[in-house]
C-alpha cells in the first residue's frame, strides 16, 4: 500500500479550535498526523499559523473555503495558501438554493474561473461531495458527474468523501477508477451499520476502507484526509481511533 501521508480535517475539531486554535493543532501533532486540512483560520495571520505548523512538524494539505469566499476574494485566498504552504483549496459545500439544474451550471462556470485562477498560482482547486450531489438531473447523469465532467480536468479536481458516497448507495472505489488522476484528496470517513448510518471512527463501520486505502496509490492520491463530521465521544478521542486503524493498514 503506498505510504500517502495522513491529514485531519479540522472541522471535526471546530468546537476545540474555537477555544483555542494553537493548542488544539499542538495535541493533533502529538496524535501523530502529518496534515492538517483547515475549516477556518481562527483569525491567526498566515505568517503565525506557518510558524506553528512549522514547529510542530505538521503539513498544510489542503484548505476548505466557501464558495463565495472564493468567487469574492480569490486573490487573497491564494496569498494566504501560499504564505501557509498550501497548494490545494477546497469548495466543501453548495447551499441548498443551488441545487438544481441552474444551479449547478452556475456552480460548473465559478469551479472553471476559479479553478483556472487557482492553477496559474501554482493551487490545485477540489470540489468535496456530499450525498445530494448523487441525485440525477435532467441529462440522466448524477449532478456529482455532471459537475466533473464539464469542469476542466486541469483546473478542477474532486475531493471524494467516501461516507457520503456510501450512504447515497455508491461505491466510492469506483468514483476513484472513474475520475482517476482527479482525486488528490480523498476524505475517509466510516459509517455505522445500523439504520442511523451515523459518522463513525474508522474500522468501527462499514464502508469499505480496505480496497480504497489500495485504489490510493493508482488514481494518485496525495493525502488522506480523516474526518468525522460529528462525534459521540471527545473529538481527540475519535480522531486518535481513526489515527490507530489508520497506522494498522501501514505497518
């Protein structure tokens, strides 16, 4: 199995980095992971949040930012990744009145403009998944194809979230050998297998983690990014479990 290094995306610890950022990077570095996917800066400078990173050792591997912030402020987005040593942003989200038909053209023509921008400056631009995506417009195609499919392959790629994936009834391998070399971000998330579906530690659900952590090193994957979106015990906790299964596959 390659040996793709392994990020946390810190939404999962939104509550703890509101109380306080810098301490809460310092335990995810004492956990063991190597990057960090960021959900918010916290209102720490870029040259700050460098010289943290820094210290503990730890990677910037990608950013979320809201659409809008990039449609609105793309050139400082950009300043700030490059200040921090980030060559990836992510658009996470669309808002529920965007989607639809109109909405996802629109959704298709900001992912080009922005993602043509983003590749002069060296940054690479993802789109991460949710299960709605998975639902099928008028051309009979998932707007989640639709959406790759009419962006430019070298401007836009995607961040699959294999959870997502899995609850829509998809198999996020076969999204991985379809949009092979689109993939650079791979969110893993688990699932549980009761009728709740909810967002699980990894190794404790049901998604199947084996054959994608081996279909990483084919479609090129260049980080890992753990994330629970809602936890039933310490965020810490949870993203230590996952850590642990993680390291398991690589020993």
């Amino acid at each position: 199995m390659a040996n793709i290094p392994v990020a946390v995306q810190m939404y999962t610890l939104r509550n703890e980095c509101e109380k306080d950022f810098v301490g809460t990077l310092e335990r995810v570095a004492k956990i063991g992971y190597e990057g960090l996917e960021f959900a918010g800066y916290y209102d720490l400078p870029a040259k700050e949040l460098k010289k943290v990173i820094d210290h503990l050792g730890l990677k910037s591997a990608s950013s979320h930012i809201p659409l809008d912030v990039l449609k609105g402020d793309l050139k400082n987005v950009i300043a700030y990744q490059h200040e921090i040593g980030s060559d990836k942003l992510v658009c996470p989200f669309l808002a529920l009145e965007l989607r639809n038909q109109e909405g996802y053209a629109e959704l298709i023509r900001s992912l080009n403009d922005i993602g043509r921008e983003c590749h002069e400056e060296g940054i690479t631009l993802c789109y991460h998944n949710h299960d709605f995506e998975l639902e099928r417009l008028s051309n009979e195609k998932t707007a989640l194809e639709t959406i790759l499919d009419e962006t430019n392959p070298e401007w836009v790629k995607a961040e699959f979230d294999i959870y997502w994936l899995t609850r829509a009834g998809e198999d996020p391998v076969k999204w991985m050998k379809q949009y092979q070399d689109r993939t650079p971000l791979v969110h893993l998330k688990d699932m549980t297998t009761d009728g709740e579906q909810f967002f699980a530690e990894l190794g404790t659900g049901g998604v199947n983690l084996n054959e994608v952590l081996e279909q990483g090193e084919y479609s090129n994957v260049d980080w890992w990014v753990i994330e629970q979106d809602k936890c039933k015990r310490s965020p810490f906790e949870s993203i230590e479990i996952s850590m642990n299964y993680f390291l398991s596959k690589h020993t």
